[in-house]
C-alpha cells in the first residue's frame, strides 16, 4: 500500500472513531453482552444519552462521586457465567472479586458490597450454599464485608440457575488521578500476568474444547497488586483497568480512542500459556479478546515502569507481569503491535461475541 493510500485509510479509520455510535439493532443479540463493538454501540449510543451525567461520563470501571472532602467510588455488575462452577473458581467467587476489582484499578479502597441473588426455581439447596459460602469466603480474602443484599426467584427455566448481581462503594485515593487523559507519550504499559486464563478454565469445563490440560481461572482479588504498583509508582501511576469482557485488546482500544494517542503493543512481550493459545487457535480466536478475573494492566510514567514491573513480579499472582507496549503520539486513537516476524498488525475492538457468558 502507497504512504498516501496508507494515510487515507487511516484518517477514515480517525473520522470514524470520532463519530459519535448509533444504535440502530433491531434486536439485542449475545454480542451485546461480549464488552466489544456491539456493547459500546449499546451504551454510547442508547444507555448513555439517556442517564447522560457527568458522573457517568467518564464510563469508568467505578463511578467517583463526591462526597464532603472525599470522593466515592460506586461501582455494580451482574455475574451470567455459565457452569457456575468451573475450574479455579465459581459464580460467587466471581462475583465479588469483580467487584472488588472494578474498585481497587479505580484506585479506590473498598469498604463494602450488597449483593443481589436471582434464583431458577429447582436449584438444588446444596448449590445455593455452595455460592453462598463462596462468596463469603471472598469477601473475607478482600476484606470488605458483604452489608446488604436482595434474593428473587424466577420460575423454572428462566433464570439458568443462578444469577448475581453485586455492587461496591469504595473511598478513592486522593494522592492519584487514574484516567485515559492522564496518560502521555512515552508511558509503558504493564501487564500483571498471562492472558486468557478465565476464558480458557470457562470453554473446558463447559467441553467446548476436547483438550485434557488443565487451566484454572485467574479469579482473585486485585488487591494485592494494586498495593504493590501504588508503593512503586506514586502519582506516576496514570491509568489502570481489569482487561474483563472484551479482554486486554478492548481495554487498550478504550484508551487509545480517550487519550487521542496510540498504543504500540510487543507480540513477543504478551505473556500467554501454551494451552490458552492453542485453545484461541482452535477457535480462531486472538487472546487478547479473552476474558481474564485476576489481572490488570497499568499505564506508568516511563521512569517508573522498572519499578512497577519488580513489584508486581513480587506478588503473588502478579510472578510474570511483563510490560507489553507503550503509548505513542500516532497513530493517534489505534493499537498496533509488532509481531515475532517483524510484520504490524492492527488490534481493532472485538467484534462478536465468540466466548458468551464466560463472566
């Protein structure tokens, strides 16, 4: 391709970023729930106009409201997957560490949860409790007490079993600014460990994939690392997010289109397991789109990305943290990487939903 069709077809690739989304589906679809193209049509384009606040606005994992001196972090979301027991975690589990973890990359201290639960009639009592106790026992691993709740139930064959919904609140820490546009060229991005876990732990214990190894979810609180990255980073920590739905490809497409700059991503630097890769390969699908429940990635000033990277290594759960790219000028609003043969290749946002209620 010429220079000058190059440049072309990148600013229309510009224009059409800028461009305010329209719903237009007729229809919700799966793909709506996958954290991709079609989930910010929904939200940008119906939900968004319609609660439009400048609380909202930001489109965070936690709201930041103030309160007196202080600010509060409000964060909600509601758990779908599907076993509801799967290999290194479940749906209680799950939820409360997702919530957890929405407050703590928000840069805020959580101080407590309600959760929702929203049963199918003929779910057996012993898995009730089963959830019940593990959402107990998470809480009490985060440190942050579970203060109120609701219980429904729905007639057989319309609730799939379980469904949970939790919400967190949170003080946020007023030494930090976490947000896209604090982020600035030459910043590192980190990565606190191997992408794709969840989704893989997901697709096997459901038999979507004939494979024999075994991959447990990454589910944990992100606590412990966030701890770590604040000590070593101060106010030179800018941006952080749980890659969740729509996985690190997504949320790096997210900062890349509200900080205006690029993001340059190292393929050989991206710490995927074998197995997980095989499992994408199988499905054709990239693991950067796969959902993880225990990792983060962080935007850090570039003199204190070293720094960071040591102590996320010196965490458990953050052992092969790696820093996978950077922050460029250009191309302004895209993420590029450069892969192990020397090519560059575009990572759009997802489109689809290839792995659905995985979270």
């Amino acid at each position: 391709m010429s220079e000058g069709r190059e440049q072309r077809v990148l600013d229309a690739l510009e224009q059409g970023r800028r461009r305010p989304p329209k719903f237009t589906a007729p229809r919700i679809d799966m793909s709506h729930g996958a954290g991709g193209k079609a989930t910010h049509k929904l939200i940008e384009g119906l939900l968004l106009p319609a609660f439009s606040n400048p609380a909202l606005a930001p489109l965070s994992d936690a709201a930041l409201l103030p309160f007196g001196d202080a600010r509060l972090a409000l964060t909600t979301d509601s758990f779908v997957v599907r076993p509801l027991v799967f290999p290194g975690g479940s749906i209680g589990e799950l939820a409360v560490n997702g919530t957890v973890n929405d407050l703590v990359v928000s840069g805020a201290t959580p101080i407590g949860l309600s959760a929702a639960l929203i049963v199918e009639e003929g779910l057996r009592t012993e898995v009730l409790v089963h959830e019940v106790e593990a959402m107990a026992a998470a809480a009490g691993r985060a440190g942050v007490p579970i203060a109120t709740g609701d219980t429904k139930v729905v007639e057989r064959g319309k609730g799939d079993g379980l469904y949970v919904v939790t919400t967190g609140i949170g003080i946020a820490d007023p030494g930090l600014d976490l947000s896209s546009a604090s982020v600035r060229p030459g910043d590192k991005i980190l990565c606190s460990g191997t992408l794709g876990d969840h989704g893989a732990a997901i697709l096997i214990a459901r038999g979507d994939l004939e494979l024999e190894a075994e991959v447990f979810s990454d589910t944990r609180p992100l606590t412990p690392l966030v701890k770590a990255l604040k000590d070593a980073a101060g106010p030179e920590l800018r941006f952080m997010r749980d890659p969740t739905r729509g996985g690190v490809g997504t949320v790096l497409n997210e900062l890349a289109r509200d900080s205006g700059y690029g993001v340059v991503l190292r393929e050989e630097k991206l710490p995927v397991r074998d197995v997980v890769n095989g499992a994408c390969e199988i499905l054709g699908i990239d693991p950067l789109y796969v959902a993880n429940e225990g990792k983060l990635i962080a935007v850090v000033a570039p003199e204190a990305a070293d720094a960071a990277l040591e102590a996320l290594r010196g965490v458990e759960g953050g052992e092969e943290a790696e820093i996978i790219g950077e922050v460029r000028e250009e191309p302004a609003r895209m993420v590029l990487m450069h892969t192990q043969f020397g090519g560059t290749r575009m990572i759009d946002m997802l489109v689809g939903d290839p792995l659905p209620r995985i979270c």
